[in-house]
C-alpha cells in the first residue's frame, strides 16, 4: 500500500511539472516531429508522436470574452502600476507584468524578424502588394494589430515601424546590438546555424580591449534613450555558453590568450584541480563567465541609455538550466530572455526556475513550429515540425497558455514574420527552406495558423485572470 501510494505521489508530481495544475486540459493530441539538430545526425527528424495538448476549447469554466481595454500600447487600462514613461516590469499580487510607458499593465506579444524580403519572389510580390517601403510598414503594422500583436522582436526593421506619423497603434520594439559579435568579427567568429560561432567555442570576454570596445559600442544607443515605443535591448544572440566552456578555455593552444590565463586563474582562486574537473566546477564557472559578459555589456547599455530595459542575449541552450548562470543574470538584467524550442509544452519545473534564481520575469525571445502542408522541406532550424497550418495554430495556443499559467512570464516573440524564401541563398544556414513565418515568401497569411494566434492574443489580460483567480482558489483551504 505504501509503495502504491509513493507511485501514485510521484505521478501527480510528473503532472504538475508537465501540465501544470491541469492535466485534464490538454484532451487533443496533436502529431509532431521535432529536429534531430545537434544529435550530430544528417540534417532531419525524430519520429512522428502524438503530444498532449490545450487550447482555448478545452479550458475548464473559461468563457471567452471580448478583451479588456486596451491603450495605444496593447497595455490593460484596467491594471495600471506606476508609470516611467517607458516599458519596465514589475510584480502585481504575485504576477510580472510588463508596464507600458502609461502605467498599463502589458504583455509584449511580438513578431521576429518583421522585415521586407530581399528575393527576386519577395520582391515581385511586394511589387503587386506594397506601393512603398513606408506603406508596407503601414499595412505591416495594422495586419499584425488585427492579429492581436502589439510588438517587434529582434531584427525587425523597427526604422520603418516607427515612422507611422500616428496612423496606426505602434509596436514596441526591440533592438539588437551584437556587442560581442561585432568584437569577435575581427577575431575569428564565423556564422554557424542560427548564430555566430568564436574559436574553441569561448567567447573573448577576457580579452582587456572588450570593455573599452563596449563602451564605444553602446554610444550609437544615445539617440534611443526618450524613445517611448522602444521595449528593450539584446546585447547579442545565443551566445556559445557551453556546459564545457571551462574545457574549452583550458584548452586553447596560445597559453597567453586572455581567456586561458583567466581560466587557470579561476582554478587557482577556487584551489581546483584542472585534472579534476566536475560537473559543479562548470556550472560555477559558466556563470562566472555569464557574469562578467553580462556586468561589461550591462554598464555601457546603461550608461547611454538608461530609460530602457537590458533583456539579455537570448539564452537558447544548456545555459539555461543552469543555476549560477541565471543568478548572475539576475544581477544584471530586467528580464531574462529565452530561445525556448525543445518542448512541446513549456516546462513548469524551467519557468519557475528562472525567476526563483534570478529574481526576474522571463520572455521567450524564440520559437516557432513548422507545418508540412507548406510544401517546404522544413530541414533548416530547430523546432517542430506538424502536419497542417491549423495544427501549428494548436501548437501556439497550447505554448502561450503555458507562459501565461507561470505567472512569470511577460510575453513572447514568435519567430518570424515571414517563411524562408528557398530561393534566397544570401541566409545563414538555419534560414534556408522552412516554413516559420505566419505569411509566405508571397506575403500571403497562414490563415489556419493566424487564426488561432488572434483568438488567442485577443484574450490575454482575461486569460491571466482566470488563471490567477483559479490558482487562488487552489490554494484556499477546504473546509472539513
């Protein structure tokens, strides 16, 4: 009876970690394949499984309904916490938010890479489309409000987004600096699938020029500081903070390179023995690592420009499970930013972890899942991969209802507005066939995958109620 009782113990835990509080809710099963990249496999995919997922249809006692009052931002004037002028987050009974430059309570729902094609088939339809750059931004902007977003992730051309003249609700935006890419350029970093890669896989962080480079860097940010539309900064993307990153740096053939120097140095203050190496000596270094990247890039941000937030560098990989990494990025950063694409559902055990260990919210900066019906190969990038545009719709209802049910997550960014064009080979190599885009090299809408996302969208500030309001009566004791 006693060992029944631990199994049946240990399997509503596996529950709640999985499907939070509401396993009953995820009734539809929905067949996806996921990347074999990084398996060190030919490019290609696991095998096809069914995975349990939830939309709005199966929310137990939700009633969808028109959503609350919305600012120019996309903000809920019905929450309001105190206003700055420009986007912060902030702590509300219990829940981050982010805080539009009003006070309004917001959740950034954000569209990557929003930019116009560069192929001859982009450049062809946006011929018969768009009459100009200025009114595809105009067009651009009202398609994606319609759709219920309300931002611009990283490497959109945020430009021509802000020069709308109050024509329409703009979008808070995002900037991507690339602090130590731009460094490393000249160093030999070279572009791998999806970001840049540096040698023996270790960051200069080390070198004595990077500090003063960042300081130069952050200057060209001076003209931002006043801009209300603008939500945050990446300093860089996906950065190569490997769980061998101390290896790496000990491994370097130049015992004189900056970065060997200070990893011995870091073995002798800790009194580690380099023939010793374990698991914990990693982790502590990587944060060391996390640290000093993040206090360097942080000070010259903050120092220019000290009205918007630093979210980071998009954490995609090892790093972020990884304690004294995401401590340090506490230290530094308003939020902690996530490339997320190895669940299906986000994990409730990794979004209470971020913001436990680093005292922050979280946004998820990455993600995406590709259909089959695109007719596209779908090889190139990471992510799932399903069998029509509505599933992919599925995918994104089961995926934010997970965000907003942590209570510490402030918003998302899909990537990205457009598909890979195949016949644009001017991409990095995790850009070349897939259908990640909610519109087509022919700017024409997945409409079974964007209506999903304005349902959705359209109902985020009644969704967080509903879910805190359920959480609180969870916890209110029964009476016997």
């Amino acid at each position: 009876m006693m060992l029944r009782k631990q199994f049946i113990l240990l399997f509503m835990l596996f529950c709640a970690s999985t499907f939070a509080q509401t396993p009953a809710e995820y009734t539809l099963k929905v067949s996806a394949k996921i990347s074999n990249q990084g398996s060190g496999q030919k490019p290609g995919f696991r095998e096809w499984k069914d995975y349990p997922t939830r939309t709005l249809a199966t929310l137990k006692n939700y009633q969808p309904t028109k959503d609350m009052q919305l600012d120019n931002y996309g903000g809920t004037t019905t929450i309001r916490a105190d206003a700055t002028g420009f986007f912060h987050v902030v702590k509300v009974n219990g829940r981050w938010w982010s805080v539009d430059p009003e006070g309004n309570l917001f959740i950034d729902k954000g569209m990557n890479d929003i930019n116009i094609g560069v192929s001859d088939n982009n450049k062809a339809a946006f011929a018969i489309q768009f009459s100009d750059p200025s009114n595809w931004a105009l067009k651009t902007t009202q398609m994606l409000r319609q759709l219920g977003f309300n931002g611009a992730g990283a490497w959109s051309s945020y430009n021509l987004l802000k020069k709308l003249d109050n024509k329409v609700k703009p979008l808070a935006y995002t900037v991507m600096l690339d602090f130590m890419g731009s460094y490393g350029k000249n160093k030999g970093a070279y572009q791998q699938s999806g970001h840049l890669g540096y040698p023996d896989n270790a960051i200069f962080v080390f070198d004595p020029g990077f500090e003063k480079y960042c300081d130069r860097y952050a200057r060209q940010i001076r003209d931002n500081k006043n801009d209300k539309n603008l939500y945050g900064y990446f300093s860089d993307n996906e950065l190569p903070f490997y769980k061998k990153s101390l290896d790496n740096y000990l491994s370097k053939k130049d015992k004189t390179d900056a970065g060997y120097i200070a990893a011995q140095r870091w073995l002798q203050d800790h009194q580690y023995e380099q023939t010793a190496i374990t698991d914990q000596m990693r982790n502590e270094f990587l944060g060391f690592v996390v640290d000093r990247y993040l206090s360097i890039v942080s000070k010259a941000i903050k120092k220019y420009d000290p009205n918007h937030m630093y979210i980071g560098c998009r954490f995609n990989g090892y790093e972020k499970t990884v304690k004294q990494v995401i401590e340090a990025a506490g230290k530094y950063l308003d939020l902690i930013s996530i490339n997320y694409y190895d669940h299906w559902t986000p994990d409730a055990g990794d979004m209470r972890n971020w913001t436990a260990w680093s005292g922050k919210p979280f946004i998820i900066t990455e993600w995406y899942v590709k259909g089959e019906d695109s007719g596209m190969g779908n090889y190139s990038g990471a992510g799932w991969v399903v069998k029509t545009q509505q599933d992919r719709g599925m995918f994104y209802q089961n995926f934010t209802l997970g965000l907003l049910e942590s209570g510490n997550c402030v918003g998302w960014h899909w990537f990205k507005y457009q598909d890979n064009d195949p016949a644009n080979k001017n991409v990095d190599p995790s850009n070349t066939d897939a259908n990640k885009g909610i519109l087509n090299s022919q700017y024409q809408l997945y409409t079974g995958l964007t209506e999903k996302m304005e349902e959705l969208n359209q109902q985020v500030y009644n969704l967080i109620g509903f879910f805190e309001t359920r959480k609180k009566n969870a916890e209110r004791p029964v009476n016997k």
